[in-house]
C-alpha cells in the first residue's frame, strides 16, 4: 500500500532523460517513461541494448549520467544518503534477476534468507512475527514448509525462483523489476512462474518492470512497452499495438525472431544483424 501523503495521480515511477555513459561508450540515451501505481510496463530488446543498465540506474546500482529517476512520489537519480535511505529505496524498489543462485546464500535456509530482509526492513518486529510473515511469503510463492526451510541447492531453478520473489516481496515494495527473471527456466516451469507472477499482482496491486528479450514472456505480463535499441527507445505503447502491428522496422525484426514452425534461425539472425551494420 502506498505510504500516507503520496499522490495517488503521480506515476509510481518515472524515468525522465536518462542517459549512462562508460567512457566514450553511450549505453543509454534520452530515455524516458512512466509506469502507473499497480501498472506493467515491459522493456524490450537484444542484449546490450542498455535494458538492464536502465534497470540497475532505478535500483541505484549504476548512477546516471543526465535524467532523472522519481519512484513512489521520490528522487533517486542520485546514490542514496546513509543506511536509512537505502533501507526507504529498498522498500520501494525490488529487483529479481535471472539466476536466483547468484543472490542466494549457498549456506542459508530459505527461511533465513527471507527472514534477514524482514529484520533489515522490519526492525520492530518480534522473532515470532517474522516467522509468521516468513511462512505466510514461503506459501505465497507456492513453496511448502519443507521447501521452506531447504538450502538452495536442494532445491530446483524454478523453486530457486520462488523464492528470490519471495524475499523481494518480504520488503513490501511498490514496483518489482524483473530482469530476464524466467529466461533461465525450462519452458513448462516458466510458465508456472509466469502465472504465479501474474496472480501475485492481481493479489498484491504490486508494479512491475519486466527486463526482458522475449516477446511471448513480455505479452503475458506486462500493459505497456518500450523497445530499446543501441541505448535509445525505439518504440512504445501498449502491449498489444506494439508486438501486433510494430511501427519500428527493429520492432518488426524482434517479432520475426520469434520460432514459429518452419523458423530459420540463421535467416534471423542475419536480418537483425543487419541494423547494427
């Protein structure tokens, strides 16, 4: 829930001109959009399109070079200041990459691993409520106590998943970005995140940001679309007109490299290589 004094009219988050350069190397430029409280907006494109360095500038793990960035009524375009402010920031903003692994301590139970961000962002909290609150997030994302209280290793890639989601709903935050989230995920389990993703916002009224190259993972979850490509924003609008009726000749290219049956991967690939020529 939004906190008390937020305009409900603002956008949860708003990125204006935002630009990050490494060097001489722009990795992105003049982007900007806006994602209603409780909306999905899906950002598109090929690898090193700059998607992700949009998503690590909102999260503060890279700074802007020009833009800025407002989420939940707030700026954040510059690093956080002390230990109570990133705790505010992470309260608001919640990111799930593509391996789980890589976030998960090898050595902690998933129930520690959730009940360490409870005692981050809920310092008050008796040991008993976060137990409550940690059983209550295990069977949200469909674990069962077992599951709960397993190492990561024992547990699947999608199970793995379920619960990076899990610990980054313990922080209660407005928006979720989800970079490449199922990308990693056998199809079949894929879909079972997808559908525990969609029935988590319905439930939640949550905001997500999904990072992502996949158009079928995109259409599934998200209203709204931008498409990136060299660092700048090709495309926008809603989800259907964009990956039904593209505008953009790289828009048409992503859409062509979706496998239907009789498709030629090579052809592809030489089609979107072309642009970049």
């Amino acid at each position: 829930m939004p906190e008390a004094g937020v305009n409900e009219s603002e956008p949860v988050l708003e990125v204006v001109g935002l630009r990050k350069t490494f060097g001489d190397v722009v990795a992105v430029e003049e982007v900007s959009f806006a994602v209603r409280r409780g909306g999905s907006l899906g950002i598109v494109g090929e690898s090193g399109s700059g998607k992700t360095t949009v998503a690590k500038m909102i999260t503060g793990q890279e700074r802007p070079t020009a833009g800025t960035i407002r989420a939940c009524g707030r700026d954040r375009s510059t690093p956080a200041r002390g230990g109570s402010e990133r705790r505010l920031r992470g309260r608001e903003v919640q990111i799930v990459f593509q391996d789980p692994y890589s976030s998960l301590d090898p050595r902690q139970p998933v129930d520690r691993a959730i009940d360490e961000v409870l005692r981050l962002h809920r310092p008050d909290w008796s040991a008993a409520e976060r137990a409550g609150r940690v059983a209550e997030l295990v069977g949200m994302v469909g674990l069962d106590q077992r599951q709960g209280s397993a190492l990561p290793r024992a547990l699947s890639g999608g199970q793995r998943q379920r619960v990076a989601i899990a610990r980054a709903l313990a922080a209660e935050p407005e928006v979720l970005i989800l970079d490449e989230s199922v990308a990693a995920l056998d199809v079949s389990i894929q879909a079972q995140v997808l559908n525990l993703l969609i029935d988590l916002r319905e439930r939640l009224g949550i905001t997500y940001v999904l990072i992502s190259h996949d158009l079928a993972v995109v259409r599934q979850l998200t209203e709204t679309v931008v498409v990136m490509h060299h660092g700048a924003v090709v495309e926008r609008g809603r989800a259907e007109d964009v990956l039904d009726a593209p505008q953009h000749d790289y828009t048409r290219r992503l859409r062509a490299s979706v496998p239907t049956p009789g498709w030629d991967l090579a052809a592809v690939r030489r089609t979107l290589h072309a642009t970049a020529r």
